[in-house]
C-alpha cells in the first residue's frame, strides 16, 4: 500500500504499479523508479569494455512502453549520453506530457 500523500499506478486488470511520489511542491508526481537511457544513445565509453548495439527505435519505444506498463514515468538522460536526448524526443513527441524527464 502506498504511504499517505503517495499514489500508485495501476498496470493491467487488478495489476499495481510502481509508487509516485510528489515532486517536491511542483505538483508532479513521478515513480519511485526510474528509466535511465544511456543505453538509448550511447555505446561505448560508459563503463564498457566493447561497443554494443544501440536499440533499434522500435526496441527503445517497446522498452517505453514496457517501462510505462510497470508504472514507470520517470525518465533520465543527459548530453553525455549520446544520441539519447534526440532519440526520446522523437519517440516521445505524441505522448511527452506523460513523462517526467530528467537531464
């Protein structure tokens, strides 16, 4: 059960989601977990010892998507990560008020 103040989504019939917290007073509430997207955009350098694949665009939106099944609305990116930024914001771009993103 979520503490008082706190929310949860629901994910599927009868299903329970991550908890949303508020957002300090920004009136957001964003999941207690979050995505990180380095692998979105950027494959070597990061703790790596050899390139990989980046995810395909459709591979990045089905892990959006999955992400946000579970009740995940929080996302992280960063200029270091590479291609990530751009990628989010066209795989977001009809849906982006649903996200809470961090750079």
């Amino acid at each position: 059960m979520a503490a008082p103040g706190h929310r949860r989504l629901s994910v599927g019939p009868g299903g329970s989601g991550v908890e949303l917290r508020p957002l300090g007073s920004t009136g957001l509430q964003v999941s207690l977990l979050g995505l990180g997207t380095v692998k979105f955009g950027r494959n070597q350098g990061v703790k790596y010892p050899r390139p990989f694949a980046l995810p395909s665009d459709r591979e990045a939106l089905t892990l959006l998507e999955l992400a946000w099944d579970l009740g995940i609305n929080l996302l992280d990116t960063a200029p270091a990560y590479g291609q990530s930024e751009e990628r989010l914001g066209r795989l977001l771009r009809r849906c982006r008020r649903d996200w809470v993103i961090v750079t």
